[in-house]
C-alpha cells in the first residue's frame, strides 16, 4: 500500500463523545454535475440529520437528477 504524498497529512476527526454516538455528521461532495447533488439527496434521505456541503466550480449546479 503506498503511503500519501510528500507534504500531505491525513487527519481523523473524532465525532464520537463518551457514549460512543455520533455528535454530529458532516458530508463534503465535491462536484456539482448529475453525480453530486445525486449522492447529497440520497445521504439525506439516509440520515435526515446529516449536514451536507457541496462544492462546484463553475457556476451551474445541476439539480434535475
């Protein structure tokens, strides 16, 4: 398994308190096209409670998928 690149660290954010249940979840996607606002929907309906950030950089973000 190769190891990530020079100058990259990776960092794990503890979400968990002492009972073991999550405080809250956080949701990154990263593209706006027919696939990003595809999988927010879908978390949401996974986990109503879920935040959900999208980034796009262009600016159009597909919404009829």
């Amino acid at each position: 398994m190769q190891g990530l690149p020079e100058g990259i660290q990776k960092k794990e954010l503890n979400i968990y308190g002492d009972e073991g249940m999550a405080k809250h979840e956080k949701l990154v996607i990263i593209g706006g096209s027919a696939g990003g606002p595809s999988a927010a929907a879908r978390a949401k309906r996974v986990n109503p409670n879920l935040e959900v950030t999208m980034f796009e950089q262009g600016r159009f973000v597909s919404y009829g998928s």
